[in-house]
C-alpha cells in the first residue's frame, strides 16, 4: 500500500480506485440504498488510538465522496455499518481475510442496514475490495 491504512488520503485513493473500476460500477449501477461506513476498532498497538470509519457514499455504481472520520459521525451518517477491528481490515486488504467470507462468519459486524441488500450485492462489495487492495 501507498497509502497508510486508515486515513484521510487513503480514503480519497479508495475514492479514485472505486470510480476507476468498471466492474464495481457495473456491480453496482442500481445501489440506491445510501453510503457504508466500515468502522476502524482502535488499536493503539496497530497505530488506531479511537474507534474510527470509511464513510463511502456510494450512489449508482459511483462514489461520489469517501471521508475518513469519527465512528460516532459515521455510524449517524451512513445506511449500512460495518465493523471489524483494525487488524481484521489489514488483513481484508492484503488478501488473506475475504471480506464476503468474513461478514457471512460475522467476522464482520453488520451493526446498521439490511443483511439481505448487502448479500444482494455481494459483487459489488468484491469488486469494492479489489479496489482497496490495490491502493
């Protein structure tokens, strides 16, 4: 990674990474259903001291903005929660942790929004991964 995960440009490179992914997009063209936060447990000893989130807001194949910011913020703002601790997304993004496997293991926490819209696009969220671990 180029970026250090979790942060403010690794979130705008997820940003451009996303939107340059034209199965993500396709995958994706009906989602109507409002931004996901992947939420950050902290972790001083993995360089998280707070809880913290990805908020992407996620419209039509499109991410239209990714922000990295306070749980509590990005819990208020998004639709669909997601939460893993930070080691869990290290190693989601490096490829040794599948993401779809991860939350049908409850691995990751569904803790707001609909299990059965995010399973109806589980393509989506491949192709969203995919897009991470290239940053």
């Amino acid at each position: 990674m180029s970026q250090v995960f979790p942060s403010a440009s690794w979130a705008e490179a997820l940003k451009q990474e996303v939107n340059g992914n034209a199965l993500f997009r396709n995958h994706a063209a009906d989602w109507k259903h409002g931004s996901v936060a992947l939420l950050i447990g902290a972790d001083p000893s993995a360089g998280v001291t707070r809880d913290m989130a990805l908020l992407l807001e996620l419209e039509s194949g499109v991410c239209k903005n990714a922000s990295y910011l306070e749980s509590e913020r990005a819990r208020a703002q998004a639709a669909f929660v997601i939460e893993a601790n930070v080691q869990l997304w290290r190693e989601i993004l490096q490829g040794t942790a599948d993401f779809n496997k991860s939350l049908m293991q409850w691995k990751l926490n569904l803790t707001k929004g609909r299990l059965p819209t995010i399973i109806k696009y589980v393509p989506a969220f491949r192709e969203l991964m995919a897009s991470a671990r290239r940053i």
